[in-house]
C-alpha cells in the first residue's frame, strides 16, 4: 500500500510541476496561428495566405478603412501577431520598432535605438528591412546593420550587435534591407561581410555568431527555408546568385550564378521554393530561371527575359501559375501571368505600375506606388479586375500585412488598416 502511495504522491508532484512550467514559461512562447503574418510575405515566406471569406467587390467609396495614423520614414514592412503589430519606422535620428493594437492602431510599447543612416541617393532613410516574430521575440536589422532582438510583450532591447563593425557588412546602394530567417534558434541574414561572413546565423538567444559562410555580397533580397525531400534548407539570393545551404551549420550544398551583368543593380525579390523547384527573377536583362534540385545538383529547367523579370516585388505562385510584375519598378511595369513548368506568357496587363503582390482566397491583391489596392481573380485565363480603391497617398513601397482579413499597408508617412472581410 505505501508503495502505491509513494507512486501516486510522485504523480501528483509531476502534474503540479508541469502545470507550473506552463504557467511560468507558457507565456513566454507565442503560438502562431494562420491568421498571423509574422515575418515578410507572411506564415511561409512566399505571399500567400490561407485566408478565406474575403470580399470579391467593394462599394464605390473602396473597402472599410479602420484606422490610419501618422508613422515616419521606412520601407520596412508591418508584421502581425496575436493581434499585435510592429513596425520599425524612422522619426528624426531614431529607428523606433512600434507595437500597437492592430485593431486599433494605438501603440501598447515603442522601442528607439539611434541611427545616422544617410542614402547616397536622397531617397527614404527608414528601415528597409522587415521584423521576424519568433519565440516572443522580435528580430529585425536597422538600414545600417545593426541586428536587434526585443522582447514582443515588452519592448525591452534583448541583445543588439553591429555587423558594420564586427563583420565588415557594407550598406550597398540603398542601405542594408535583409529581413531575418529565424529557424531552430539560429537567425539567418546575408549581410556580406568580410572574412567568409557573407551569410552568417546569431544565436536568437543572445546574439553570439554560431556560424559564418559564404563570400557572398548582400542582396536586397530575404532567405527562405524549403523542405528538400527529408532536408530543410535555407536558399538565399545573394547579390551573385543562389546560394542553398544547410541552416544548421552553414554548409555550402549548392550555387548558381544569377545577377545582372551590369555593376549598377540589384537582386531584390525573394526565391519561391515550390516543391522541389527554386524560381529567381531579377531585372537589368537577365531575367527568370526555375532550377530543380535533385541529387545535389541543380537542373535549369527553363529560363527568360521576356516574360517575368522582377526588380524589387516578389512573384507568387498559385496552382501551377506565377503571377507578378515584369520590368524595372521606374518604368511602369506590367502584371504578368506565366506557366511556372514552362515559363510559357499566360496574359500581361500593360503599364499597371510598380507595387506588390499577394495571394489569398483564389485572389490577387495588389499594392501600388501610387496608394491604390486592386484586387484580382487569380485566374490563368485573363486579367480579371473585381475591385479597386485609393487607399492612402503616392509612396506606397512597402510590403503589406493580411492578418484576419485586415490589410495593413504602410506608405511614406501613415499606416493603414483596411478590411477585405466578406460582409455575408
């Protein structure tokens, strides 16, 4: 009898220290749900959201706006969670990181850290690059270099370490603009430093370098983890091209060159892992490629210029379709459809403009430069415009935030929430 009675006093002491693990740590880990965009172009990187029940028409006066408020300079891109939004944004010689009510726009914290970020080319002297939520963490890199961790539910400056000074990390044309790949407790950036530090990964814990690899220069584009048969990696489009390596330990597997031939440019989109396939597109006459890995090799299946070449907006992929914007953001590109097995043109509307794209509910929607939203039947058979509205003012760069059927867009200088909720 006193060894079942040891047995279930043992048992009740094991719940009760369980239940208090989940009370003392449980909070501190967030559990992100479908309807969250935590980190840029949403839950998988790669635009597209598992979103239903959005609105397929508005009225004349355009879709509900929310809210909207004054923010300061930055292409950086807002990010969602738990019904939560950052942004970094730029007020005077400060990058603030905002968090605010995202049904309300009113802020809960704000963080400010210095900057003196000036843009050898008079542009926006924001953040370019987009937060990544992770683990009550929020991990985010200034214009300048410097990588910082904060506490999600406070706002508190976890760790923060300059890459400029430490790894040599060059601000290329527009200022440092990648956004953080947090995996496994790594975070992944191609920074290009110096010394084999062209891609490095931080321990998300306290910020010590766990690993550097490459010779790689920095992009304006952002990582992405794909699953390769029983292999997760991290593809990166570097300033000369794909780089696909293990997150773990950063081992090199594989690269393929793909750049401009010019010094003058950029590669910005970000590579779409669909199955076993990469897709990459660039501007400045070099164009698209899909590569398949298989075997520790790359095969080309197809490439082109003159279908899909993107210059800062990133494609998405829907049931065997690509959908983007063809030609240099400046020169009023237009929205393209092409096959993704074939790169074969599908249908191409003419001068839209630059802007963004995503996808959710069998819809395209589009941000424009100009503050216009479109939203699109993502349809192979034509261009099918079902609504469109101005929503905010010209300037309208940054990547959109769809959380709960609300798109929040950040312009030059307001932040705006608009619902595409269906009203049935």
């Amino acid at each position: 009898m006193r060894y079942f009675d040891t047995r279930l006093a043992l048992i009740v002491q094991f719940c009760i220290a369980i239940t208090l693990w989940h009370v003392i740590f449980g909070s501190a880990c967030l559990n992100i749900s479908a309807a969250d965009w935590p980190q840029l172009l949403g839950p998988s990187r790669n635009g597209a959201s598992k979103e239903t029940n959005l609105a397929s028409a508005w009225s004349q006066e355009g879709p509900s706006v929310l809210w909207r408020r004054k923010v300061g300079q930055g292409f950086a891109s807002p990010v969602v969670v738990s019904n939560r939004l950052v942004v970094p944004h730029r007020l005077g010689n400060e990058e603030v990181t905002e968090c605010m009510d995202a049904l309300t726009g009113l802020t809960i914290w704000k963080t400010a850290l210095p900057t003196r970020y000036v843009d050898d080319f008079g542009f926006d002297e924001g953040p370019r690059a987009t937060p990544t939520i992770a683990g009550n963490r929020i991990f985010q890199m200034s214009a300048e270099g410097l990588v910082s961790a904060i506490d999600f539910q406070s706002g508190e400056v976890l760790w923060k370490l300059d890459t400029k000074s430490k790894f040599g990390a060059s601000k290329g044309f527009f200022g440092m603009a990648c956004s953080p790949l947090v995996t496994r407790g790594l975070v992944l950036i191609n920074i290009g430093g110096r010394e084999g530090a062209g891609i490095i990964a931080l321990n998300e814990v306290n910020g010590n370098l766990v690993w550097k690899s490459t010779q790689e220069e920095a992009s304006y584009s952002s990582p992405v983890l794909g699953q390769f048969g029983s292999d997760l990696l991290a593809a990166f489009f570097t300033r000369s091209g794909l780089v696909l390596l293990q997150p773990n330990d950063g081992k090199v597997l594989a690269t393929h060159p793909w750049h401009p031939r010019t010094s003058a440019s950029v590669n910005a989109a970000v590579p779409l892992v669909i199955d076993q396939q990469i897709f990459l597109s660039t501007s400045y006459n070099t164009g698209a490629i899909l590569l398949k890995w298989s075997e520790g090799l790359f095969d080309k299946i197809w490439s082109a210029d003159d279908v899909l070449s993107n210059h800062y907006a990133t494609s998405v992929h829907h049931q065997g379709h690509l959908y983007g914007f063809d030609g240099r953001q400046e020169q009023r590109p237009s929205l393209t459809c092409i096959a993704l097995s074939t790169g074969r043109l599908v249908w191409r509307e003419e001068n839209i403009g630059g802007g963004t794209i995503l996808i959710a509910d069998g819809k395209l929607i589009i941000s424009l430069d100009t503050g216009e939203i479109r939203l699109l039947d993502a349809s192979p058979e034509k261009y099918k415009r079902l609504a469109q509205a101005q929503v905010t003012g010209n300037g309208l760069r940054a990547y959109p935030a769809l959380s709960s059927g609300i798109l929040y867009l950040k312009g030059k200088s307001e932040l705006v929430a608009v619902s595409l909720k269906s009203k049935n």
